[in-house]
C-alpha cells in the first residue's frame, strides 16, 4: 500500500489563507478531494493522510467529515 502522507484540503478564502500571498497563484484555488483522488489513482497512490492548513476546530471537523465520506483519506 502506498500513502501520501501529507495532504492539504481547503477551500480558498483570501482573508483566511492570508498566508498565501500573490506569488503563490498555483494554490489560490480550492483542494478538494474530487480532484485529488484522480491524482493520486493516476500515480498509484491507494490513500492520504490529510493535515490541516489552519489550526481551529471547525476545520478539523470538516477534514473528519471528508475523511468519513472519501475512504481514500
């Protein structure tokens, strides 16, 4: 079984990913797991380990909803 074992998910919102600043196009865009899993069955890559890119609480609630419904998280 291969892993990614860092992934990042988010829907960009400037003012809270303030971090990402305008040399960073490539990332000012929204990372969902739709997109992530033809990536990752393209390179054969059979799961992830998703990391938050924000510290709070909602946000971990959100990365454990997605893992609940993506059995690839």
């Amino acid at each position: 079984m291969k892993l990614d074992a860092h992934q990042h998910f988010w829907r960009y919102n400037p003012a809270e990913f303030d971090w990402i600043s305008d040399g960073m196009e490539a990332i000012q865009r929204d990372f969902l797991p739709a997109e992530l899993q033809r990536e990752i069955s393209a390179a054969g890559i059979d799961g992830v380990v998703s990391v938050q890119a924000r510290q709070s609480l909602d946000e971990t609630r959100w990365l454990l909803e997605l893992a609940a419904t993506n059995d690839f998280i």
